[in-house]
C-alpha cells in the first residue's frame, strides 16, 4: 500500500523545513481535489471541486463531509478511506449537488499518513458529465459496477414533511435520461406558472413526485398543497370533496368548503382525472374559465387562485376518442403539458435507482447489501417494468427481505415477485434454485438444466404471454366488453388491464360487438 499513499509532509508546508507546497498546482488542476483532516473536515477544496459541487469553497472550509453531502461513513467514498486507512480506487459515484444537479463521476481517495500517523484524506473527482455527456456514459458504463461499493447515491438520509403537506422536491428525482430529463426541466419551468400543468404517465412513475417538486419549485410553496386520486372517489362523493356542501341541500349535508376552496392560495393536484365523471369535467371546465366556485346546494360563488395541477394516466387523445375525457377540459388543463417516460423507457436509469431503493431498504430494514447480481441487473434490463418505478421499488425491497446470510441480491430472490417473467420450471424448490443460480453466475451449467438454450427460455416467455392475452381475451368476452369488469374478473387493477389491453392491441369494444352478434 505504501506505494499509493501520499506522504503528508509534502502537502502542508511548515511540517518539515524541506517541505515543499502542492497547493498552487492544485488549484489549477482539472480535476477536483479535496482535503480533509482525520475527522472528515474540508481543509481545503480547489476551484474545480466547487464548480462540481456547486459550492462556495470558502464556505465549505471547515464543514465535514457529512455536513456538505448529508452521508455516513457507509456511503461516503472519503469517510471510508478515513475509516480503514485503506486507499478507495476508481470508485464510480453518482450523487446529487445542494443544487439537485447530478454528477457522474470517478472518485480515487487516498489516506494521507506522516510516518505511521494518519492525518486525513485526499480526494480526486474527475466529473465526466461536465465535459463530455457521452464520454461520461461510456466511460461508466463500461466499469460494470454492480455494488454499494462501486456504484453511490448520495441524498438526503430521509424525507422531510414540510408544514404545506408535502413530502417531495425536485432533489428527490432521480434519473438521467434525456426524455425523463426533458420532462424534470419543463416542470421546473413551468412552476411559477399561473397556467396549469397536466401530467401524463402509466401508473407507478412518479406523477405525484413530480406535482409535489412543482409546488414546493414554486411561489406558492409556503402555502398549501392539495391532492386528489380521482379515480378512488365515489361518484356520488366526489362532487361534493371538490366544490363543499351547504347545510340542507340533501340529506346529512353541512356546511363544509371542497378542495378547490382549501387549496386557495396554493396548489390543487387531481390526480387521474381522466376517471372523472364527464358531468363532474363540465363543471371543473367551468371553474378554470371563471375562477370561482359554488357549493353544492349554494347560490353563491367565491373567487379562488390555485395553481391547477391534473394527471392522466392514458394517452389524453385516446381517452379524447374512447369518450371518457372531454376535449375541451383536456384542452385547458394541458396548457402545459409534460409527459414522464415509463422506466422501460429510461432503462439507463434502473441501476442507479436500483441502488438508491437498496439503500433505503439497508436502512429500513437494518440490513448491509451491497450488490445486485449480473444476472438480475441483466433481467432487470430486460423487464418491461408495467409499474414502472414504483415496481422497481417494490421488487427491491421484496428481495432485500429475503437475503439472508449474503450481502448479494441474487436472481431466486426476485422469484415470488416477478413470476412468469423470470421463473425457471426447474428446480422448483428455493434451495435448488439458489444452486442453479449461484452456479449460473460462475458459468456453470445446471445438470437439470443441460442443453436448454436462450431459444427454449424465449420460447417460455411467448407461450406465458400468449397465456395471459388469450386469459384476457376471455375475460373481456365474458364481460361483453367491460374492461372494468374483465379486470376485477381478472383479480387486477383497472389501469393494468388498460395496459394489458394496449399491450396485446385487444380492442374490448370487438369483442363485446362479436359477442352479441353470434
């Protein structure tokens, strides 16, 4: 190791009358240098580091590291160093700046030691995203990293619940790619817009992250912040939710003010609103062109200023043309209108939130994991993610909880999970499928499993999905066209059944028609 340690005496002049200064070399050095003391304290940062940090060298000196990246010593690249005394080499880090802007980056740290003495630590980044996007991608990429230890998020330790009912900002949106990219910048411009904002996603990709940023991006953010799930009101209820009730306009009613009135001043998000009752859309169109509201059971209307925020989950003109959103509504909440990519979409992005939700999983549930197999990160990449992030999430704290005696998320552990898609016929049992899979990842062959090839893995996946189109086409012909109804049938969720319908291009409407017919 001695090799790769740099001796203190030459960075600090005045410990030794020879010594000589580094100092003016580092300060015009490309690459950013950071210098802290045994306990994680900045004693000097050069120009190029602030630039890639966003920060005020002046104003870093003399903060610890945890104080600047909000870390702990199992994340943070320099905090280990100090720890083991041990150099941390070509490290590929992904973190996020006070400013929410992430940096693809290498870290090498070196300990610094006079005589056998440990001082503190030297850190060299080299952030590739501020030269060069594409050499940045490539360069990552090919370091494979698949580990804690090779590939870091640096964010905040928790949500923080802000007093306006809020849990989200734009820092809390991880991702790279362009079109997820493109998408983060509109909704930040459009934030302080007075103009309102729809929001087009499947379900599962962040609809409410993003409206929450666009609140808490903007002026209104110190004033309240209201949502709605369209789609999960009844009817019967939803009106009243919306625009309140007077006392003695039916039954049970009070005096009670809707969601338009306790957003005022702030924020309305509805989210699916393409579920709405078409009635119910004529007198939210009627509410955005005059700026007022009446209870109901009331003749009188009270002026409200909100910022409008809607959500679709279905392509708005689909849903336009199928007759469950009105083109005119659609047409005023879309004045700024942001489409989020599905993950299958952005599937450069899987492994870094990938380890950002393992992370989160090590701390919630006391675990150390460290890595994800090749093999599942290979898998991974392959899925089609129909829920999206939220799915990601979920997968990953699913097989944190069944790593036991290994610090490694292998493939038997997304199994329960992600059946039908990753499932092998053989062996059944978990104890043979860890076998099989341990030995997969050294390249060797099952003996249950000798002469199956990718073609029979294929040719699994297509009689799976044949199974399930020909399952749906079923239920939706004993429905007589209903997708709602095919979908409880079904035992799943409205929106997956309109994603399974898109899918397999079944058009529910046919099938009711060839049912009455014959």
């Amino acid at each position: 190791m001695e090799n790769r340690q740099i001796n203190l005496d030459t960075l600090f002049p005045g410990l030794t009358a020879n010594a000589f200064s580094l100092r003016p070399i580092f300060d015009v050095f490309h690459e950013g240098v950071t210098i802290t003391d045994i306990d994680g304290r900045v004693l000097y940062m050069n120009k190029a580091q602030g630039q890639i940090d966003d920060l005020i060298v002046k104003d870093a000196i003399g903060k610890t590291v945890a104080e600047l990246y909000r870390v702990d010593e199992g994340v943070s690249p320099t905090l280990q160093c100090l720890k083991t005394g041990e150099p941390v080499i070509n490290l590929a880090v992904y973190y996020r700046t006070h400013l929410g802007r992430i940096v693809n980056s290498i870290h090498n740290v070196y300990p610094l030691f006079a005589g056998d003495k440990l001082y503190g630590a030297i850190l060299f980044i080299k952030d590739y995203t501020m030269f060069n996007p594409r050499v940045a991608e490539n360069e990552l990429s090919s370091l494979n990293a698949t580990s804690l230890n090779s590939v870091i998020l640096v964010t905040s330790k928790s949500h923080k619940t802000f007093d306006n009912g809020t849990r989200f900002t734009f820092k809390d949106i991880i991702g790279n790619s362009g079109k997820f990219m493109q998408a983060v910048k509109a909704a930040e411009m459009a934030s302080d817009s007075p103009s309102p904002i729809m929001l087009y996603g499947e379900t599962g990709t962040g609809k409410e992250l993003f409206a929450q940023s666009i609140h808490n991006h903007s002026s209104r953010k110190n004033s309240t912040y209201v949502a709605l799930n369209c789609a999960a009101i009844p009817e019967n209820l939803l009106e009243g939710m919306l625009f309140g009730t007077t006392r003695g306009s039916f039954t049970g009613a009070v005096d009670k003010q809707g969601l338009f009135e306790e957003a005022n001043g702030g924020t309305l998000f509805l989210d699916e609103v393409n579920s709405m009752p078409k009635g119910l859309q004529a007198k939210i169109l009627r509410v955005l062109q005059e700026r007022r509201v009446r209870r109901v059971g009331s003749l009188k209307e009270s002026e409200i200023d909100i910022k409008l925020i809607s959500s679709v989950n279905e392509d708005p003109r689909e849903s336009i043309e199928q007759g469950v959103l009105r083109p005119d509504l659609m047409y005023r909440l879309a004045v700024v209108y942001i489409a989020i990519p599905p993950l299958r979409e952005r599937l450069q992005d899987i492994e870094i939130l990938s380890y950002y939700f393992l992370h989160e999983c090590n701390r919630a549930l006391g675990k150390s994991i460290k890595k994800i197999s090749p093999k599942v990160a290979e898998l991974f990449q392959s899925y089609r993610w129909p829920g999206n992030v939220r799915e990601l999430e979920h997968v990953i704290e699913g097989a944190a909880n069944m790593v036991q005696d290994n610090d490694t998320i292998q493939q038997y552990h997304l199994t329960v999970h992600l059946a039908g898609e990753f499932s092998q016929k053989e062996p059944r049992d978990q104890f043979s499928q860890q076998e099989n899979y341990e030995q997969q990842e050294r390249g060797i062959d099952h003996p249950k499993l000798a002469g199956k090839n990718d073609t029979k893995r294929q040719d699994l996946q297509r009689n799976n999905q044949d199974f399930e189109r020909e399952q749906i086409i079923q239920a939706v012909i004993l429905s007589e066209g209903n997708a709602s109804l095919a979908a409880r049938k079904l035992g799943i969720s409205p929106q997956s059944m309109h994603y399974k319908l898109k899918r397999y291009q079944i058009n529910a409407k046919d099938y009711k028609v060839v049912y009455h017919s014959t």
